[in-house]
C-alpha cells in the first residue's frame, strides 16, 4: 500500500493541524519539506494540472502579498505558476496531501480528511 504524503512547510499552523489529525487518527505518513527538499517538479506539475494553478498559489498568504506587482502579474497559467512555485515555495497552498489511494487535497479541512481514508 502506497504511503499518505504531506507536502508543506513545518510551521504552518494548517499544516500542523493536518499532521496532528492523521496522527491522532492512526495513519502513517511522510512529510515532504518544502524548506528542506524543495518543490518536486513533477508532483508539483500534477497539483497544478488536477487541483488548478488558481487554487494552488496561495493568494491570501504573506509570500504573495510581500511579492511585487510585476511578479504578481506574471503569474497567468501553469507554467508561470510553477516558476513561482520553485522560487517561492511558501506561495503554495498548504498543505497538498497526496492519499495511499493517488488522490489529492488541498488544504486541512477534518471532514474532508475522514473522507479519504
């Protein structure tokens, strides 16, 4: 059985909230490092492709707003969006899951998270 992985940054308060759920719900996972390990550019083309580079790039978040308006503005598909991705991983909506199952969340949401086990 393939293994649960979160993608994020450790101190996001979502993404610990996410990791304390599975914890405290038995399931095994790993935790991918945004910080450490960088953006993997091939999952990072699948996020992109099956959840939309809209939802991915997190417009409320710190990163975004302290980037400046040219940065902003070239932002206009996939493509852009991974650059940014690469070069700014805090800019990611948080955290991506990746279920056993090939399934992918978006974000921490308990009720969403019972769903895919």
């Amino acid at each position: 059985m393939k293994t649960i992985i979160v993608y994020g940054i450790p101190n996001c308060d979502t993404v610990k909230r996410a990791r304390t759920w599975l914890t405290e719900h038995g399931q095994t996972y790993e935790f991918h490092d945004f910080k450490k390990a960088g953006v993997p550019a091939e999952q990072a083309q699948r996020w992109l492709a099956e959840l939309g580079w809209e939802a991915v790039i997190n417009r409320a978040g710190t990163t975004w707003r302290k980037l400046d308006e040219a940065d902003k503005a070239g932002v206009v598909d996939a493509a852009s969006a991974l650059a940014l991705m690469q070069a700014q991983p805090s800019v990611i909506k948080r955290p991506i899951v990746e279920w056993a199952d090939g399934r992918l969340s978006l974000s921490f949401k308990p009720e969403l998270f019972a769903q895919y086990l």
